[in-house]
C-alpha cells in the first residue's frame, strides 16, 4: 500500500479504490443498522490489520537502514584500506604504474593491466572485456599501418619509375641522383616506422619494413661504372653495390660487362696503390716532415722530391705486376700532396705529365681519371687535353654535367665564347644544381662586354645558394659597367662568403681575396683594403703581382679582367 501511495503521488497510477471511498458513500443507497454494525466491525479490523503492517514496515525499513549503515561504513573502510594499500604498493614499487587506457587513471591493483577495476566492471556489465578492446585497437592499429604501408609504397615504385625513366633518356647524372633519393627516402620510413613502433613498446625489435631491392642497387653499380672518378667517388660504396647485388652469374654475363670491367679495374687499381702506400712510407716520409717542418729550403725539398719518384720507379721495376698507370699515379698524388697540403713548389708541368701519363695508360678506363687530367691541364694552359679527356667521359655518360662544365673553362680561356655558352647550356640542361654555371657564365658575357647582363644572371641568384665566385663575378661585371657602389657591395659579399666557408672546413678562395682587396682599393675602401692585408700577412701571403700591377698603375682592371691573360 505505501508503493501504491508513492506510485500515486508521482502519478505512475491512477486512484485505487480506497482512494476513492467518497465517490461511493455519495451514491450508495442506505444500509440498516445490522449491516452498519457489521461494515462498522469489518473496518475496525482492516484498520487494526493495517496498523499492524505498518508497525511491521517500520520495524523492516529500521533493520535494512542499520544494514545500510553497517555496509556504508565498512565499504568506506575497505576503501581506505585498498587506498593505503595501493599507496604503499605504488611506493614499494610492487604494482606496475599502468594507467587505464579509458578514463586515464591508475590501474593499481585491477586485475586487468589495461583498465582500472570501474571501467573494467563496466565492460564485463555489457560483456565487453579487455579481450575485444585490445582486438578492437589491434585491428585500427593494422588498418593504419596497412594505408601508411601502401601509400610507402606506391611512392617508392613511384619514384624508382621516375628515375628509370631519366636514365632511359640518356639523363644518367640526375637518374644516379634520383635513384640514390629512393634509397634515402626507404631508410627514413623505415627508421621512422621503428621507432613509431618502439615508442608503443620498446619489445617491438628493429625491423626492415621497406627495401629499395636489388634493381635500384644494380641501376646505382651500373650508373656509377660509367660515371666512376678516382679524386671524388667512394671506392667501397661501388664495390658493396656490386658484391650485394649480383650474383657471380650475373656479373659474368654480357649484360654487366661494363660494371665487371670497371670493378675489377678499380679493385686492382686500389689493392696495388694501398701496397705502394706501405711499402714506400720510408721514402716519402722525410719528404712530408721536411715540407711540413717548413725549415727545408726550396732545392732541398725539390731533390727529396726527386729521391720519392726514384724510389716510386725502382719500386715498378721491382713489381711488374703493377701498372703504369697506378705508378704514374702514385707519383702524381704525392707530390700534388705536398703542393696543395704543405705548400711545396713542384714544377707543374712534371706534375701534369704524371698524371696525364696515368689517364693515357688507363686506356678504357681512362675516364675514371678525367677530373684529375681535366683540372690540372686548365691550370697550365693545356686547353686541348681538357677537351679531349671531357670528350672521352661524355661517351661514357652523355649527360655528365662536370665534363661541360670543363669544356665552358677551356672554350673561354680560347676565346671561343659562343661555344662556351653552348657548354654552359649543356650544364644547365644536365645539373641538379640550376645555380650550377652561373659564374662561369656571367665570366663569358662580360668578356663579351656584357657588363649588365652578366651581373643580371648573378643578381638573379638567391642569397642562399650564391657563392663567393658568383658574388666575385658580379662585382667585376659592375666594375667594368662603372658601377663603383654595387662593385664594392658585391666585393664585401664575395669576400665574407669565402671567408666563412673557410670556417666550415673550405680553402680561403685566394681569387676572392684578391679580387675583394683590388676593388676595395680602386673604390677608395682603405680600411677593408687593410683588413685583407693584415689577414694574407697573418697566413704569410701576399696580393698577386697582377694585382699589385693594377694597384700601382702599371696595368689596368680592364687588361686583368677583359683580356684573359691575368685574369686571377
């Protein structure tokens, strides 16, 4: 009766018909009296039978609030119980400092490593436990990584496609780079995807997801036994492209003939020079003391020079095993050593004739040497030599952008400027750098007389990728336009570049430094002038003397810069 008094005042149930009594003493006819004493007898015992229930719904609702209480009270001192139990577990080190993946607070003691004991509760409620949600995360989990997987790949076949075809037409040098992007590119996903990996748990155990394949190796091992150079290529990268990715069959059939005969060629050449090395420390080690000590006079060091190239040709008389290519080498690579690290004045004629001797005796191999023939043939004057040896490595390799870059260089120096530009267009077309010829360009238009536009080409350069030699150019090209101001402010910046990069490591340009110091002192620039002095002194140099012939007014910017016969 009382839930039905309750359900009625929050109107869940319509009247009962107690409830509605007054209704019927309203309608109902008369009764005589036995019948009233007889109703009035029946309602005296519904009312005693009523006082009795409710006596006994009061006694039940007292027992059930002391059992309410009771169970409050030692719920809330089981919790201070688990909570200090947790706190000491937490502090001993005993229970894992996990962290429920669903509301983020401590796990503590849940019999569950993922969930705390509420939210684990929770999901057995629904049958939903740790199983089906570690499934559930499992499988989003691979979901991703299949999309980042495919879409991994598809960029990589994407960009081996892109470098296949640059070397199918003939773009050899940009393929070689394209190529070896595909390999950086597979070596970042894959460092990334390990350590995204080991960041969710570090059992998780280095694995290569991605793998550039033997094909792009072989393109690299084929590319680099055309494009090969003794003075700027890694020996022992070629050599692990080609042992990692041919078979012996393969490497013996025609197809590879080039990458076989270039490998064996270079694994002498390399294997004879590394015995020469030891076997000759004797004889070349008082020379470099004596060229490093700096006490030695000048004859001195040129006879010791001489005992070295000797010893180098005994030494071949000795072991006809070993080419004269290697041994013309050997003797070129020790003394241009002692030039270029020690300062010792060698003939450089006598230099020029080892080393053009090597890449002669190289014979189809000679292109591996054509850097080395090709530099040091422009520094005296032997303009047909570099012609010949960039020629040669053009056969090779159609787009090698070096080899243009060589024939630009000897088409100036002769005068031919219209073939020069030709060449310069050919580095334009092959480089990766677009920056690439850009001095040497602005070199030919102002000895055209282009003054304007050769510093326009330079201008046009952003300042991140401009050297010392680029901003040297536009400097004399504002110069010779009678631009005094912009001659100097590109004097200043030619100047600083080179002077910072010989802080990372670079050679101090001693064009620079000549160039910088004459237009400072034909602008009126005392202090800079002095400044550059002062450092040459300090590094025991000194102004070129087609520098100072300017300076004193025995020659003129024009004859130094216009004419190419002192031109630094």
């Amino acid at each position: 009766m009382a839930d039905d008094e309750k359900k009625l005042a929050d109107g869940e149930v319509e009247e009962s018909a107690e409830a509605k009594d007054w209704q019927w003493d309203a309608s109902a006819p008369m009764a005589n009296e036995n019948f009233l004493d007889f109703s009035n007898s029946a309602e005296e015992a519904d009312e005693e039978e009523e006082a009795e229930e409710a006596e006994k719904e009061e006694a039940d609702e007292a027992v059930e609030a002391v059992e309410t209480a009771e169970a409050v009270e030692e719920a809330e001192s089981d919790a201070e119980e688990n909570e200090e139990e947790e706190e000491k577990a937490d502090e001993s080190g005993e229970t894992p400092p996990g962290y429920c993946i669903i509301c983020g607070e401590k796990i503590r003691n849940s019999k569950s490593e993922f969930y705390c004991n509420e939210c684990r509760s929770k999901y057995m409620k629904v049958d939903y436990g740790a199983t089906h949600i570690i499934l559930s995360v499992v499988m989003v989990f691979i979901a991703v990584f299949g999309i980042v997987m495919f879409t991994a790949t598809s960029k990589i076949a994407g960009s081996i496609g892109e470098a296949d075809k640059l070397l199918k037409d003939g773009k050899i040098s940009a393929a070689s780079d394209a190529y070896g992007d595909v390999s950086s590119t597979v070596g970042t996903l894959n460092e990334r995807l390990n350590a995204f990996l080991q960041g969710i748990s570090t059992n998780f155990e280095t694995v290569k997801f991605f793998d550039a394949g033997h094909k792009v190796d072989k393109k690299q091992a084929e590319i680099l036994s055309k494009t090969f150079s003794l003075s700027y290529d890694d020996a022992d990268n070629f050599f692990s492209l080609v042992e990692n990715s041919f078979s012996e069959k393969e490497l013996n059939s025609p197809k590879y003939a080039q990458v076989k005969g270039c490998y064996d060629y270079l694994k002498k050449f390399f294997a004879d020079y590394t015995k020469m090395n030891q076997d000759l420390q004797s004889a070349y080690t008082p020379f470099f003391e004596a060229a490093y000590s700096g006490e030695a006079k000048a004859d001195e060091l040129s006879k010791m020079a001489k005992d070295v190239t000797n010893a180098v040709d005994k030494y071949a008389a000795e072991h006809t095993d070993i080419g004269n290519d290697i041994v013309s080498y050997f003797k070129y690579s020790m003394l241009y050593y002692a030039q270029q690290y020690y300062g010792v004045k060698m003939d450089s004629d006598e230099l020029f004739g080892y080393v053009k001797k090597a890449y002669d005796e190289a014979g189809k191999y000679d292109y591996l040497l054509y850097q080395d023939v090709s530099s040091f043939a422009l520094s005296v004057e032997e303009y047909n030599a570099v012609l010949d040896a960039a020629n040669k490595a053009l056969e090779k390799n159609p787009s090698n952008s070096d080899a243009y870059y060589f024939k630009a260089f000897a088409y100036l120096r002769m005068e031919q400027f219209d073939k020069a530009l030709e060449a310069c267009d050919k580095v334009a077309e092959f480089s990766t750098d677009e920056f690439d010829n850009v001095a040497i360009k602005a070199n030919i238009l102002r000895r055209q007389g282009q003054f304007l536009a050769a510093a326009d080409i330079c201008e046009a350069v952003p300042a991140a990728n401009k050297s010392s030699e680029i901003s040297r150019q536009e400097a004399i090209a504002y110069y010779l336009a009678g631009d005094e101001d912009n001659a100097l402010k590109y004097a200043k910046e030619s100047y600083d570049s080179a002077y910072a990069a010989s802080y990372n490591g670079g050679a101090f340009s001693l064009e620079a430094i000549n160039t910088s110091a004459l237009i400072y002192k034909l602008c009126g620039d005392e202090e800079d002038y002095d400044a550059v002095i002062e450092t040459l002194k300090q590094s025991d140099e000194k102004l070129e003397d087609s520098v100072m012939a300017v300076i004193k007014g025995d020659s003129t910017f024009e004859d130094l810069f216009m004419t190419g016969k002192g031109d630094i």
